[in-house]
C-alpha cells in the first residue's frame, strides 16, 4: 500500500498510543505535541478519541496514561492463543482416555466456567463456547470449583461474590474443614472427589484461573497414575506455549 493511501489520523492516534505506553509515569498533552511535532489541538481530538474508546486514562494531574482497553485487547490475544492449544492438548488426552469426560475451565468473578469439553457421549468433538454458553460448575461442590477456589489468583474476589455461607456450608458443614481441603489442594495442585467411587473424578490446577477436569464412570488399576502424569504433560505443554518467545540473537 501507497503511503498516500495510509488514514493519516490513525498513525497519528497509533503513534499517541506506543508513546504513552512506553512512559511509565505518563505524559502531558504539551509533551505528547511537542515529541510527536503534532499541533495542540489534532492532538488533543486524537486523545479526547482514544480516551472515549478506553485506550487512553488521564489523572488528576492531567497526565495520560495508557486504558484498560490496552489490556483488554491483550488479554485476548493471551485467550486466543491458550484456548487453541488447550484444545489441540484436550484432543490428545481424548484420545489417550476416551471414556473420560474431559474439560478446560476457567474461574471468573461470576461463576466457574468450562471454556472446552470433550465426552465420549460426543466422541472426537472439541464442545465450546463463550462464558456460560457451555457448563457452569457449582461453587464449593465440582471438583473444578474447589480446585480452583483452592489456587486460582482470583479465588478471593470469586468467594466474596459466592460466599461460604449461603454457597459451602451445605456442602461442608463447617468452613474449617473445606479450609483444610483447601490448604491441601494447593500443596498438591489437585482435588479428588472421593465421593465418587467407584469413579474417579480429579481437578488439576493448571495457571492463573484455569483447570483440567477428568471424570471416569468407572476407575481401572493404574488409570489414576496414568492421568496424573498426562495432566502434568498437559500443564507443562500450555505453559510452553504461553511463554514469551525469546528472541534469537
């Protein structure tokens, strides 16, 4: 492309943004023109723009600051990118066990969430969805709820919309006691339902506010041990996948 056929605007907003990101303490609207030779005012309508779709904050000091909309948008390509190969990865571990109910969820503010399911009722298909589109598990009673009640980073904010009172203490009876099993979940990285026997049912934590269910009708000698080494394989591949490429010298 021509560069006459460039929107001259949006290189100059673009150029506004990589500046304000890249200034840890932010800038005046005088600095951002003076740096980007702009005048006041195209600046100051560019800002005023990029402010009201949230690519820009402004203090109480008149500074600018880069908007949650920055974040936003890396956050999704982060999603984008662990939800392709969590499901690339919940397809090899299908095959491995294709009597197992498998799933990839996700805990966020307002429930826990399967983001992909594969089950032998719908051998070989990768089921997905947005947020509540596919399954949402009880608080304090699924093994995927409790798994990541127990370790994931954003368990407090979760608890304090599902409190222990109202959601748990049918299911626990007494806080102390789901406490315990939360403490010896995070030492382990895992929660079995022993409930479930003669099945097994098993969460495994893997990052942040995302876990890996496996459910079997029935547990066969040594499935268990197999499943576990699986489930670490399956961790270790999505976090190789999420790490920054480093750059070749």
């Amino acid at each position: 492309m021509a560069k006459s056929d460039y929107v001259l605007s949006l290189l100059k907003a673009l150029d506004i943004l990589r500046l304000v990101c890249a200034s840890p303490d932010g800038m005046r609207l005088n600095e951002i023109a003076d740096h980007l030779e702009l005048k006041k005012p195209t600046a100051y309508n560019l800002i005023r723009t990029l402010r009201a779709r949230g690519f820009l904050d402004k203090d109480n000091a008149n500074r600018y600051y880069a908007g949650n909309a920055i974040r936003e948008l890396a956050d999704l390509r982060h999603n984008t990118i662990l939800l392709k190969a969590a499901g690339r990865e919940l397809r090899r571990l299908h095959r491995m066990f294709p009597e197992a109910v498998l799933t990839f969820s996700e805990l966020l503010p307002g429930g826990v969430e399967c983001r992909l399911r594969m089950s032998p009722d719908r051998p070989g298909e990768l089921q997905q969805g947005a947020p509540r589109t596919l399954v949402t598990f009880s608080p304090y009673v699924s093994a995927s709820a409790v798994c990541l009640q127990s370790c994931a980073a954003n368990a407090s904010a979760f608890e304090r919309n599902f409190p222990f009172a109202e959601y748990g203490l049918a299911r626990w009876q007494n806080e102390e006691r789901f406490l315990e099993v939360k403490r010896k979940v995070r030492s382990e990285l895992v929660y079995r339902m022993e409930e479930h026997a003669p099945g097994l049912t098993k969460a495994f934590f893997l990052f942040g506010n995302y876990a890996l269910g496996v459910r079997l009708d029935k547990e066969v000698p040594g499935i268990a041990e197999k499943i576990n080494l699986a489930a670490a394989e399956y961790r270790a591949t999505l976090e190789m996948e999420l790490a920054p490429k480093e750059k070749s010298e």
